[in-house]
C-alpha cells in the first residue's frame, strides 16, 4: 500500500496542478485555447499551476512527516550551493548546444524555426513576466517537485535511476509545445537538474541553475534574436 500511494503522489504533484489551473482559468473566464496567445493569460497559468503544485508537494510531505528539509531544502550552506547552481549554468548551455548539433547533422526536419514560449515575449512586461517566471515556476517549483518525485522514487517506486530516467522525460515531453528539439533539450536539462540534486542533496543549486538558465536564455532573445 505504501507503493501504490506514493504513486499516487507522484501522478497528482506529475498533473494535479496544471488540471487545478484550466478550472481556475476558466472559473476566472479565461478560456483555457487562449492560454498559450496572450503572455499575462500565460503567465497567470503558470503562477497558479506552480502554487498548487507546491501546496501538494507540502501536503504530502506533511502527511509522510517530512518537510522540504527533506527534499533539500537548508539554510546551511546556502551560499555554497547556490554557487555550485551558478557554476552549472555553462554546463546545461553545453548540453542545448549538443542537442541542437546532433539535430542539426541527424534531424535537420525536427529543428524548430520558432519557440511559441518565445515568440510571446513582445514588450518589456511580458520580458518581466517571463522573468518572475524563471524563477518561481522554472526555478523553484519544477526543482522542488523534481525533488519530491525523485525521493518517492527513491524510497518506494523502484530507485533513482528509474526515477530520474522517467521524470526527464515526462519534462521534456512538457516542452512538446516548443517543437520536438526543444523537448528533448528540455528533457537532458531535467536529467542534468536531477543529477545536480542527486549530487549536492540539496534543492538550492538546481533552483539557481534553473532559473538562471532560463533568465539567461530570455535575456539573449530579447537583446539579440526578437
């Protein structure tokens, strides 16, 4: 039975909160087809799917007697760790530069000539909004439920190397929107997340990685190719 509802957990911290979201979009009035043509539509989406999906996360872990001190998350040792995330940051670049050269020789019809994420990010506000993004819903949510899943793996679901093999690619078929390349980017950037957790025992080096690839990332759209 401790298997089984630790899967349970797994599948709704997984879609619960994004599922949460549409109904409130649509309690609210915003069609969810509309989610993905204005940026604030978009925006408010991730906002409130990202704080279900945490609340869950608390939830849970509350229920297990568990905290995010659990999952990583410290007071000690906080400035070392977010430096380790900053040092990472070169990596995982690498790494989406790797990916496009392999599609690029192997798969040059798979390459996307547009990122619909992107392509919303048209005026300063919607660059801030994508901004507070990175680092609430890239940074801080998706590395705690990264977490979160990783340790149920861990502990009842068949190990990490299991876990983290199958969490990469539940998030990078998330990116499907952005074109199949970008999914698979996405997919070893959340293989690279997961191993930096696994590593350092500690959510704070990947929070800072997240976010500051995703922050990087959208500053050399908005400066060098909109």
């Amino acid at each position: 039975m401790t298997r089984v509802w630790a899967l349970i957990e797994v599948a709704i911290v997984a879609v619960a909160g994004s599922l949460l979201a549409r109904t409130v979009l649509q309690i609210l009035a915003f069609p969810p087809d509309q989610i993905w043509e204005h940026t604030p539509t978009l925006f408010l989406f991730m906002v409130v799917e990202a704080t279900i999906t945490l609340m869950l996360v608390l939830f849970f872990l509350r229920m297990s007697g568990e905290s995010l001190w659990s999952l990583g998350w410290r007071g000690q040792g906080i400035a070392k760790e977010a430096v380790v995330g900053v040092v990472s940051v070169p990596v995982l670049f690498g790494s989406t530069f790797l990916v496009g050269t392999l599609f690029h020789v192997f798969l040059p019809e798979q390459i996307s000539k547009t990122n619909p994420l992107l392509d919303l990010v048209q005026t300063k506000t919607d660059l801030a909004l994508f901004l507070i993004s990175s680092l609430y819903v890239g940074g801080i949510k998706e590395e705690i439920q990264r977490a979160f899943v990783l340790r149920r793996f861990n502990r009842f679901l068949g190990g990490l190397p299991t876990g983290l093999i199958l969490w990469s690619i539940f998030f990078g078929a998330g990116h499907a929107v952005q074109g199949i390349d970008n999914a698979v980017g996405a997919g070893v950037l959340g293989l690279l997340f997961g191993l930096l957790y696994l590593m350092r025992g500690s959510v704070v080096g990947p929070i800072w990685a997240h976010a500051l690839y995703d922050m990087i990332t959208l500053g050399v759209f908005w400066f060098l190719m909109r």
